[in-house]
C-alpha cells in the first residue's frame, strides 16, 4: 500500500471529514487534485494563514511536520471562506479564490 493510499485509509476511518490541504495552487496542487479525484473534500489554506498560526502556537514560526500539520488544520478551522473541492482544484490556473461551498464551512 502506498502512502497515499494509507493516508486516505486512515482519514475515510472518519465519516464526516475535510482535508486541508496548504498551497492547492502551488505545491499542494497534485495531492488536492487527487484527493478531489477520489471524492473528498479538499480545503486549500494559503500558506501565510498556516504561517500565522504556526507563529501563534510555537512562538516562532519553527517549521516540523506535525508543528505545520497542526498550523494548516488550525488555520483551516478558524478560516472563514476558504476555496474548495472541484473549485480548488479547477482554479489552479487563476488567481480568483472562490468562497467555500463545504456542507460545514457555509
């Protein structure tokens, strides 16, 4: 099994559930697009948004995985109109930022 396919294993364990993904137009691109492709629901969080709250919770900025993993989920949480899905995804090319049509995020 590859990585990706453990990681949509461990996240489809959760019913009610939405990815957020950092940079869907930049190098988040690909797997927002995938996990898209597979039917999930993918939220992009711009990368000074997830900056801002990685400086907040480690007083510094210090990027490490689970440090960025939480910052993107905080900033994706507290984010009000966040593009989305297909929208995120077919918005690749373009600088307009659709707002987020997520059943949770409305």
């Amino acid at each position: 099994m590859t990585g990706y396919q453990t990681m949509l294993k461990l996240g489809r364990q959760h019913k009610d559930r939405i990815w957020a993904v950092e940079g869907c137009k930049g190098i988040g691109k690909h797997i927002a697009q995938r996990l898209v492709a597979d039917g999930e629901t993918v939220v992009d969080v711009p990368a000074k948004l997830s900056a801002r709250a990685r400086v907040f919770d480690t007083a510094q900025g210090r990027k490490t995985d689970s440090v960025d993993a939480h910052s993107v989920a905080v900033a994706a949480l507290r984010s009000k109109g966040l593009s989305c899905s297909a929208e995120t995804a077919a918005a690749s090319s373009t600088s307009a930022r659709p707002p987020c049509t997520c059943p949770r995020r409305t």
